[in-house]
C-alpha cells in the first residue's frame, strides 16, 4: 500500500505543525510510520489522500458510533447552517439537547454544554471543590480526563508512554491536591480516605477506563466509590466522556446502577463536532454562575450546529434495540476475533462496542498490568493491518469502537486479515 502523499504532506506539516499534529497520537510516533493523511471519510471508511480505504476502527476517538456522514445527521448539519454558524446568545437547541441527555442521564437534573470533555472535566472539578469546600482530588492511575493540570498525573492516552505519564510545564503547586492511586484497588482508595477524607473534595474516574486501553472494573468498584464518597461527604464524577451514550443511553452509570454527584460527557455527543458537557443535581449546578460564585464560560458553549448533530445522533441511538443489536453484532466479531489473537499471544478486552487488543496474554485490570503489553510487538501488528485496510486506534493504550454501520462482512474481514498476518 503506498501512502507518498501522505508522506508528502506530513513532512510539510512538520514545519508548521509541532510533531505534524493537533494532538500527539495522531502522529503515530508510537507506531514508528508516517501516518495516513485523511482526505475524507464515509460510512465505515476513512480515505487518505493517497486514495487507500482503510476499515475505520478509531472512528474519531469514539465519536461516530453511527460511522461517518451518517445520513439524518449530516442533513440535519446542512439545514443549522442555513440558520448561522454560532450565535454567542441563547438557542432553543440547547433547550432541547438538555432536555434529551437530563432524561438519559438519572443523576442529572441540570447540564452546561461546552465545547470538549476536558473543559467539561476541568469545570467538574472546579463546581465539586467549590460545592464541599475542599481541596483534594483523587484520580486513577491510567485514567485520562483531559489535559488540564490538575490531573495529568499518572495519566493515560497520549502520555502513556511518558516515563511519569504527566507533562513538563505542570508545576507541582497545582498537583500537590491530586492523589493517583490503582484503579480496581478498595484497599488503596480506602486507606486515603483514612488519611485524608475531610480533606477530599472528588473522586474522579472513567467508570471504564478507556485510556489505557479499556480496562474493566471488578464488579462492586463503582459502588464501592459510591458508598465511600457519600459517608465521607466528598462527591463522585463520573467521567463519561467516551461511554456517555456509547454502551447504553444511560452511560455506564445506569449499567453498574451507581448515581454519581456530577457526570462529564463529550464525543458522540457532538455527533462530530466539538462538545463537551458537564451535569448534576440542581443544587450543585446553581453554583455556577450567572446562579452562584463558581465561573465558567465559553464563547462557542452550546454552539447550535454542534448541539443540533448530537441531537440528530441521540434521536437515531433512541430507537428501539439499538444499543442491543449494536453491542449483539460487537460481541459476535468479539467472540470470532478472540481465538484470532490468542495465536498471536494477544488478549482482547471488550465492553459493548469497546475493545482494545493487548500484546500480552491476558486482559490487565490496571494501568501497571497494561503497561507490561509488549508495544513493539502492537506496531509491528498495526502497521500489518493497517497496510491491508485496517485503521484502529495508533497506540497500544487506546480503545477501539465498532460502529453501527460495519456489517458482517467487514467484521469478518478484520478478523480474516488478522489470522494471516505473522507477529
């Protein structure tokens, strides 16, 4: 498969660009190639500019559970646009969204729409500090909420592969707060409580890390975090950007049937375009002003064309069966794929239409056990299949999505390029 203009265009990129990229992983540095450059995308496919298709399993980062351009979305993007491209003023879209994710979403009673999860997340955090009055925040190793200060410590996604999974120009005065501790650990989590608890503002987590590869929680953690959260008055957020609506309409919170005190949400809620959301009880969201002392703000907040995709989104996700027949169509592939891997010395984690493949050969239950993947081994993998037309995710520490266009037969095709390649 030659990718010249790729090559082309990504080096001239590297002069303007820093790494060629507008977010680290999409340089495929961990891969060790040139990454495709895309020219379009449609349904199941990303096309690159070299005209190569390639079976789209990244699908934005989790964004298009439908696929690309799905059809009653990318109409309705046509029709917003005749009416303007951003107000900077109230919107009856924003009614209407919020009335759409409040009734999915139990614990939420009130939402502010932003523009990514990380200023959603960012926002959480701010709203749970000021709601209980204190300072600490407890995180989970490999648990990555965006890029905000505060929580790169021990983060996963693009830093995973750092030494200290954190970044430079992060000053410890505004970490000092933040305690990162091993996900699936009551142990861990309940001597800090011990130790700090009148002190703890938040606990944050992705129900199912997503980060770090997808990694699952044992069966009581959630609750676990739930019960000690309530007893100790501190408040638990629920980071939902990537699961929000993706394994059910409820979110992994209606799954493992855990309220949370806050909820963050982003990617398909957008159906494509930046967003980001934040939710709670009303009487932690009327801190938020222009109701209460806590600031937060956003010049393309709500924006209507963003919201109007990710409402067209959720109306096709509240069909009858949806999320059954898509997670029912992922788990036929799953069961098909997994004796693929196991041949390769891989293991396959998975939950509805989330998987990652691991170079090792049994699915980790934390951040330590997913570093131990052999990486090399991943991108010798990667680069294989996506030289026959397969597109996952580029790095060993990120999930993968079937979506709800793919059919059989391209499922399939995964798994039969798979079993022919030599690792």
């Amino acid at each position: 498969m030659s990718r010249i203009k790729s090559e082309k265009i990504f080096n001239k990129a590297l002069k303007y660009l820093p790494g060629g990229v507008n977010s680290p992983v999409r340089s495929f540095r961990e891969i060790g190639i040139c990454p495709p450059v895309i020219a379009r995308a449609e349904g199941a496919y990303l096309y690159d500019v070299d005209d190569n298709a390639y079976l789209d399993f990244c699908n934005s980062w989790g964004v298009h559970i439908l696929g690309h351009g799905y059809p009653s979305v990318l109409e309705t993007v046509k029709r917003s646009l005749n009416d303007g491209f951003s107000y900077g003023a109230c919107s009856e879209i924003e009614v209407r969204m919020a009335e759409r994710v409040i009734s999915s979403f139990l614990s939420m009673e009130k939402v502010r729409f932003v523009s990514s999860g990380t200023e959603a997340v960012m926002s959480a955090i701010r709203l749970a500090r000021a709601f209980t009055g204190r300072k600490k925040i407890i995180k989970f190793d490999g648990c990555y909420h965006g890029h905000s200060d505060s929580l790169l410590v021990n983060a996963g996604s693009g830093v995973s592969h750092l030494p200290q999974s954190s970044s430079k120009g992060v000053l410890s005065e505004f970490v000092e707060h933040t305690i990162s501790l091993p996900f699936n650990d009551e142990s861990a989590i309940g001597e800090t409580f011990k130790r700090y608890g009148k002190d703890i503002a938040a606990v944050i987590v992705e129900p199912i890390p997503a980060n770090m590869g997808l990694i699952l929680p044992d069966e009581d953690f959630l609750r676990f975090l739930k019960h000690l959260t309530k007893s100790n008055k501190a408040l638990l957020i629920l980071d939902e950007v990537i699961t929000g609506f993706r394994l059910c309409n409820g979110g992994v919170q209606s799954l493992y049937r855990v309220k949370p005190d806050i909820t963050t949400l982003g990617k398909i809620i957008g159906g494509g375009f930046p967003v980001g959301a934040f939710g709670a009880r009303a009487e932690i969201m009327d801190m938020l002003a222009p109701l209460g002392s806590v600031y937060q703000a956003g010049t393309l907040s709500g924006n209507p064309i963003a919201l109007g995709a990710g409402l067209a989104v959720l109306t096709k996700l509240s069909e009858s069966g949806f999320h059954n027949n898509l997670n029912a169509k992922a788990l036929n592939f799953y069961e098909k794929l997994e004796p693929v891997l196991k041949k390769h010395g891989a293991s396959l984690a998975y939950s509805g239409s989330m998987f990652t493949i691991f170079m090792r050969e049994n699915a980790p239950s934390n951040y330590s056990e997913a570093k131990t993947s052999d990486s090399k081994k991943f991108a010798d993998f990667y680069i294989k299949l996506l030289n026959k037309g397969i597109y996952l995710s580029p790095s060993q520490f990120e999930t993968n999505f079937v979506s709800e266009v793919m059919t059989e037969k391209e499922l399939d095709s995964f798994i039969e390029k798979a079993s022919s390649i030599k690792i």
